[in-house]
C-alpha cells in the first residue's frame, strides 16, 4: 500500500492508497480484492477499482478513527495471498463549528433587568475546543442591542414585557479558539403571563 493513513473529510469515493504486489514472477499482473476473514471488520468502507483504493464516505476523525480490512492479490495463474491492513485517519487540528444552541428561546415577561435567558453552546467535531460567543451584526440583528454575553450566558438588558414586545431577534456568532467561526440568527419568544388585578 502506498500509504495506511489517510486525512479526514476527504470526499467520497477517493483513493486512499494504490495497491502492488511483491511476486517473484516480475512480469506477472495481479488483480485485488476485499475478503472475508480476521481484520475484514470494515471492508464494506472501500471499494477497489483497478489497483486504488477508494473509501466510500467520507471519513470523519470523531467518528472513526482507524478501519480495517482484508486484502487479497490474484496473479494471472490464479495464485492469491491475503494480507489484513489498518488505515489510521488523521485528526484535523481544527475544524468549523457547525451550529450554536441555546438552553431557550423563551422567556417570562416581567423577568429582571440582566436575567440570563438563555445559555449558550456550541456543535463542533472538536470535541475539546473551547468556544466565545458575541452579537453579531447580520440578518436577524434588529434587537442586539436589548441583550449582553457574558461567557456563554445571553442576558436581556431591561425587563421584558409582554404587550409591549413579543418576541425578539438577535444575530450570534461563536468562535472557537483557532479562530474558525459560525453564525446564526434567533429569534427568541417572551411568555404571556396572566396579569392580575392589583
């Protein structure tokens, strides 16, 4: 194998390795094919085509980080030789973040000024990053200004109030520690409550 570790999030269906075969017979051809038996466990990941090696989806560091498969070489008369392989993948150092969570997108009206509504988090392969988070202008930015971070809490400025305003939307944006960003809009709902009479 030319090689028997390979980067993550290459595409589908690229070569991972091209395959030879080491014959006393120096003329002869070989023909290559995943088989049953010890270390097979992830041969339905591949498929050969020719001499190359291909993975069939691609391949994520957090998901799974090392397959193995059995190969077999054919030469022209028929006689074959079988060998099980690990391939390795390659952990990206860092990767985007793909999504921001929020605990809620509700609140009560009459809450006080600087309650925490929500609290922040973030999807992000890298499982060990740490994350920052602001107000963002953008598309869906209009009520920013009514909301504070602090770490990863989202805090409403002043009391919120029903009759007055139902809903807000703001624009957030998280950045993990190399730098790589994500944003989104929310909008963000304030409850009704039942006012009573004095």
């Amino acid at each position: 194998l030319t090689s028997t570790s390979f980067n993550e999030n290459i595409d589908a269906a690229s070569t991972v390795a091209t395959l030879s075969t080491i014959d006393v017979d120096a003329s002869d051809s070989h023909t290559y094919s995943l088989v049953s038996g010890t270390g097979d466990t992830d041969n339905d990941a591949f498929t050969i085509d020719g001499s190359n090696l291909k993975i069939n989806s691609s391949p994520d560091y957090e998901t799974q980080s090392s397959y193995n498969i059995r190969l077999k070489t054919t030469d022209s008369g028929g006689l074959s030789y079988e060998e099980a392989f690990t391939f390795n993948v390659n952990d990206l150092i860092d990767e985007v973040p793909t999504d921001i969570s929020l605990t809620s997108t509700s609140f009560n009206e009459n809450i006080e000024s600087l309650s925490t509504v929500s609290i922040l988090s973030t999807t992000d392969q890298d499982s060990s990053d740490t994350h920052t988070y602001e107000l963002i202008v953008g598309d869906g930015d209009s009520d920013n200004e009514k909301f504070i971070i602090i770490n990863d809490e989202l805090l409403i400025r002043n009391s919120p109030n029903y009759e007055t305003k139902s809903s807000y939307s703001v624009r957030l944006k998280t950045t993990d520690l190399g730098g790589l960003t994500y944003e989104e809009a929310f909008t963000l709902t304030v409850n009704d409550l039942i006012d009573e009479i004095p």
